[in-house]
C-alpha cells in the first residue's frame, strides 16, 4: 500500500496562504492513513510531516512557541500550531468592516466583484445570508439613480437576477453613447463640411454679372479682355458695358485734313467770315473781298490764328 502512496508536495507560499495550509494539511492526514504511518509512534509522524512540509512549514515552525521542547516531537501538536499560524483566529468585527468598506473598483466586472466578497464574507459569519448581504452591499454603493430604481422595482430581487439587471442596463447605456457619439461626430462633420464650402472662393460658378461684358462667366475669362471701346477708348471691356465717360473728339477745324486746297481756304474763309460777323469787324470783310486770292488766303489764316 505504501508503495502507491502519493506524498503531497511540499508547502509553497501564496497569497492565501490559510487556504493553502489547510489544502495541504488534508493531502498529508491521507498520506498518513494510506500508508499506515497513522499509527506510528510520534516522534517519526512528526519528523514525516517536518520531512514533506519543505522550507516554508520548516520557517513557519521555527517562529512558532511551544510550551516544551518535545512538543515539537508531537505531529498532532505541531499540527495545531501550524494552524494557528497560517490560519489565526479571525475577529468578527474587524472582517465584517473590510467586507462592508470595500467597494467595487472601476477595472473590475461585477462578477469579478461579488467573487471578492464572498471571499471575504468566508470569515464574516454571515451563513446562509451571505448572497442577501452582497445583493444589499452592491445596492448601497449603486451611485446610478435609475439602475436603482430598477433594482428596487424587481420581484423577488436575489443576488443573481442583479447581477442580469446590472448587466443589461450596462449593455444599453454603452449603445445609447455610441448613438449619441456617431450622431455628434455626424453633426460635426456636416457643419464643418458645409462651413469649409461656405468658404471656397466661388470660381466655377460667379451668380454675379461681370461688368465688363454683362455676362457670368468664371474668373479670368472675361470676354471683353483685350477688346477696345469704342465710347471712351479705353480696353477690356464692350462699348455697352462703358461705365466712363465719353472723351471729347479732336476739333476738325485744327486737323489737318487732306482737302482740296481750295476747299480748306473757303472753309476757314467760312469761320474767319463767321467770327468776324460776331465780332463786328464789317471793314476788315470788305477788305478781304477786295483781295486776290492768294493773298485772301494769307489774309484768313492770319485772322483764322488770331
């Protein structure tokens, strides 16, 4: 029988180190029995239990008082030591405070939560109360008025139909953000879009007449560019478009036109004649009658530049 025996591995350290007293206490009491090292006399059960406990049991019993030397001989005494050490007695108060004080941390789930208080509730005394104290616990520190209201408003609320209450209501207000985010940045986009085309210079399509062809066309492609008026001579723009004024033309009476020679002299003849009459200059008509015509033609030139 001792040949299939299984001995349990030596103690190691953790974090719930009371837990793992009392798993590898029970794994060693089944190693004794099974062998039949049970019945054995103390002094070579307790040097078996030294020999499979390893460093942290040896550690552990070299802190711990014993009222004789050779109680450390006794494995049922060194047992109960060990179990006082990993496993002291708890005091009520103080653990029912850490499990009423500690509350619900913002990276951990709700399941992962109410598995931290059971741990906790383990040395509460709280018995068959335990899931009620939880689903209490977990109400009171609800900040969220309306996932209150829906706690309150369940039948026969337990700790289980909570938790589905509190997952649910978490799954529908991450999609109404959602909604309302994609509806927000939608709006954004939009306003900016229309606020950026608002700004474009409107070079395709000009709803404005150019004023100097009356036409709409893009910028730079004025018809009239480059085309001379007729009314004020200035360039790049129609003669109907003109918004100047018109400039006075040259005096015919000083250009020297190509006329008959004979046709200029009775022309300024003509003037001279004109002029004189408003002058009333009657003597200076007579004379020029009375004159050849070369020297007529000399005579009205001298009066024509007077």
């Amino acid at each position: 029988m001792e040949a299939y025996a299984r001995a349990p591995d030596p103690l190691t350290k953790t974090d719930d180190m009371a837990s793992n007293w009392q798993s590898w206490k029970e794994d060693f009491i089944i190693f004794m029995k099974v062998t039949g090292y049970i019945n054995k006399p103390n002094e070579i059960r307790a040097n078996l239990l030294k020999n499979r406990i390893g460093k942290i049991g040896i550690d552990a019993i070299q802190k711990i008082s014993f009222d004789k030397p050779q109680d450390k001989e006794d494995m049922d005494i060194l047992i109960a030591k060990l179990e006082e050490f990993f496993n002291p007695p708890k005091n009520e108060v103080v653990e029912r405070f850490q499990f009423f004080t500690r509350d619900k941390k913002q990276n951990e789930t709700m399941d992962e939560y109410i598995n931290i208080l059971k741990e906790k509730a383990k040395t509460c005394n709280f018995n068959d109360m335990t899931d009620s104290i939880i689903r209490d616990k977990i109400i009171l520190i609800t900040q969220d008025k309306i996932l209150r209201k829906k706690f309150f408003e369940a039948n026969n609320l337990n700790l289980q139909k909570l938790v589905a209450i509190y997952n649910d209501y978490n799954i529908n207000t991450e999609k109404m953000k959602q909604v309302t985010k994609e509806t927000t940045e939608s709006k954004e986009s939009t306003k900016e879009s229309t606020s950026f085309i608002q700004k474009l210079p409107n070079n395709t399509n000009n709803k404005r007449k150019c004023w100097r062809c009356n036409l709409q066309h893009p910028q730079g492609k004025c018809p009239a560019w480059g085309s001379k008026c007729t009314k004020c001579n200035d360039v790049n723009h129609f003669t109907h478009c003109c918004q100047g004024k018109p400039k006075p033309k040259p005096n015919d009476n000083k250009v020297n036109n190509l006329l008959d020679p004979m046709e200029q002299v009775n022309m300024l003849m003509k003037e001279t004649v004109s002029k004189n009459n408003n002058k009333g200059n009657n003597q200076s008509n007579s004379e020029a009658k009375n004159m050849d015509p070369m020297n007529k033609m000399v005579f009205t030139l001298k009066e024509f530049m007077n």
